[in-house]
C-alpha cells in the first residue's frame, strides 16, 4: 500500500539533531515510513544551516509521495533558547503572551531576541511555564522548505530540554 492509500490522516513528523535528520509518517498513531539522513555540516560550527540542507533533501526526496502532508518538525534544544518563565497574567492573551516573552528573553540576551519566534508550554493559572525562543531565520527557512515542497508547517517546536526540572 502507498502512502497515498493509507487511510487517515497523515502527518510527516522530522526532527532535526545537529548530526541527524530523523523522520516517520504517521496515519493517525501508527508509523507508516521512516527514514534517517546524515547531516554533513560539522557540529561544531554551531549554526543550523546543515539542518536547513538535510530538510530541504529529505523533503525533495519525498516530494511526489508526500505533496501536501502536513508537517510537524522538533528541533534540537542546541536551537533554541529556554527559560521558566514566572507565572504573569499577561500569558493569559496571544498579544500580550508574545510581548512578555520577547521582554523576558531580551533581558536574557539582549536585544537579538527581540527577532527570535517565542513560544511557552500550556500551565495551570499561577503555575510557571517553559519558555523557548527559535532564531526567526532558522524558522523562516524551515517554513519556506516547507512551503517550496508543498507542506503546511503545523508545528516547529523544540525537543524541550528535561534535565534540570523536577516534577513537584
């Protein structure tokens, strides 16, 4: 059976390492194809541009089978910038959510945040969030690939770091 006859709906998860691209299909919760690809760039360079490269390949790759499957990519935590932010009531409204976090990671790291994409977890009311912040051209170059290759980008978000955080 082709991915095109597996009945319902299918999501192409990637998640992106400094040395690996890994990626599965889904229909629903079951896993439908998987497929690893080296990334080349050194690691120690630091920057995400080899992670752009093995995106844009892997999706080229899968260009005819997979036309149009929504995508849900999580990225490495060596992208991202994470905080736990103090609960505040202004991450009770997407406007003000986005103008506290930006503030809050600015005065983290200066002023080159106020360009990052920031999202925070879900938390009760009162209760402290995660925080994460993505440079704004690492995620423009993962949504125009996307795009490029016919993918709806449904979800970029990291691989949240789980040391350090101790359930109450």
């Amino acid at each position: 059976m082709s991915h095109s006859e597996m009945p319902g709906r299918r999501t192409v998860c990637v998640a992106l390492a400094p040395e690996m691209l890994s990626a599965e299909v889904r229909s629903g919760e079951r896993i439908v194809g998987c497929s690893e690809i080296r990334i080349a760039e050194s690691p120690c360079r630091g920057g995400y541009d080899g992670a752009l490269v093995a995106f844009r390949a892997y999706l080229g790759r899968a260009h005819t089978t997979l036309r149009g499957v929504p995508l849900s990519v999580a990225i490495s935590a060596r992208w991202c910038h994470f905080s736990l932010l103090p609960w505040n009531d202004a991450l009770m409204y997407d406007d003000s959510a986005q103008r506290y976090l930006q503030a809050h990671f600015a005065a983290l790291h200066g002023q080159a945040a106020l360009g990052w994409v920031t999202s925070c977890a879900d938390a009760q009311y009162g209760q402290a969030r995660l925080a994460w912040a993505i440079e704004r051209e690492f995620m423009e170059g993962l949504q125009g690939i996307a795009q490029h290759y016919g993918h709806a980008c449904v979800a970029v978000e990291p691989i949240a770091p789980l040391t350090g955080f101790s359930s109450p």
